[in-house]
C-alpha cells in the first residue's frame, strides 16, 4: 500500500498530476491487482485530498482486474476498512481478466492505471501486447504508475513498456521500505531473512 502512496507523493511536481488527483469523477484501473494493496494506496491519498476540499464533491471508480479470484474476499474485506470523506464517494469492481490473452473485456476510458509488481511476472511479448492495450484504455490525460523490483531486465523490459504508450513525462523513483515482519533474534542472525523491499516506481503522465 505505502509503495503506491509514496509514488503518488513523489508525482506532485510533475505536470498535470495533481489535476488529474482532483478530478470530480475519477477512474482508477489496478492491472493484476490482487489483493489490492495498489487501490488502498492510492485510496488513502484522494481520501485526504478530497477531506481538504469539502465544499465539492467527487465520485472515484475502482476497477481491479485480476486473474486469480483467490484474492476477492481480501481485498473486499480491505476496501471495507477505514472511512471515507462525506464528499467523496467510491465504487469498486472486479474483473477476472487476462488483458495478454484477448480483448473480449470492455472498459471505459481510465485516468490513473496501476501496476504492482505485474510486468516482473510477464514475458516480454506479453508486457508489449499489454502496453497496446493500456494505452488504448487511457484518458488523453492519464497517469499510470508502475511498481515492481528493481531488476535490470524488469527495468528494460517497463522502460519498453512506456515507449509503446509515449508519455509525456516519465519519472523512475527508488525507494525501500519495511516488508512489514519481524523475527526472534536468534532466527534473524541464523536466517538473515529479508526485512527491506527495494522498489522502483515508473511514473508516467500523459497529456
């Protein structure tokens, strides 16, 4: 969840992401969402810009697309947690899809696409396939954010990616954050279990 706030935050500066943040009615796509985690990032960021500006009001739309429905009843109970603005309303959709295999799901225009450890999972003819259709579920003036390892191969293969979809600004942000466990001293120095998760974020704006 903090990897797709913190991406969020560190977009701020870049042309038009903050109008897009602030649109009244906004379409968010989590691509491969799982659990969820990339939704409530970016939940938590338009709750508290939408609590700032209580004279209007705005509607968000979540689409998650998944292949996997192992995950529904997670994110379900996830999304259920916490409170949001009275001025800001939410609606949630899942779709179990597989964007690389067919065209067969029909989707409204997005302005925010996420991506959370998804283009490190697929080969490199299935990343390029998807980027054609991601590009075509975009608003003229979009914002896609991508989160994953920071691997050579996965960096190229995301850095591909984006050359189909032809932002007009793209951005890489590193970051490391807790994975969230911890462990008895005795395992720690016997194990030496990862405690940090290095991230890489690709954040794009189209305009």
């Amino acid at each position: 969840m903090e990897e797709i706030a913190t991406a969020v935050d560190s977009s701020l500066h870049m042309n038009g992401v903050e109008d897009i943040l602030l649109t009244r009615d906004l379409s968010i796509l989590s691509l491969g969402g799982g659990p969820g985690s990339d939704i409530l990032g970016i939940r938590k960021r338009i709750r508290g810009y939408a609590s700032i500006d209580s004279k209007n009001t705005y509607k968000v739309s979540f689409t998650r697309i998944e292949v996997n429905p192992i995950w529904d009843n997670i994110f379900y109970r996830a999304v259920a947690l916490g409170t949001t603005t009275q001025n800001l309303s939410e609606e949630y959709k899942t779709i179990h899809h597989d964007l690389t295999l067919n065209e067969s799901v029909v989707l409204p225009k997005q302005d925010i696409i996420l991506m959370s450890y998804l283009m490190s999972e697929l080969s490199d003819a299935e990343a390029y396939m998807l980027a054609h259709r991601v590009k075509g579920l975009m608003k003229s003036n979009a914002l896609i954010i991508i989160n994953d390892r920071p691997e050579d191969a996965v960096k190229n293969r995301i850095k591909k990616f984006l050359d189909i979809i032809l932002p007009s600004e793209s951005k890489e942000h590193y970051f490391t954050y807790w994975g969230g466990f911890t462990y008895p001293e005795d395992i720690k120095n016997k194990m030496e279990p990862k405690l940090n998760m290095n991230v890489v974020s690709f954040i794009s704006v189209r305009r």
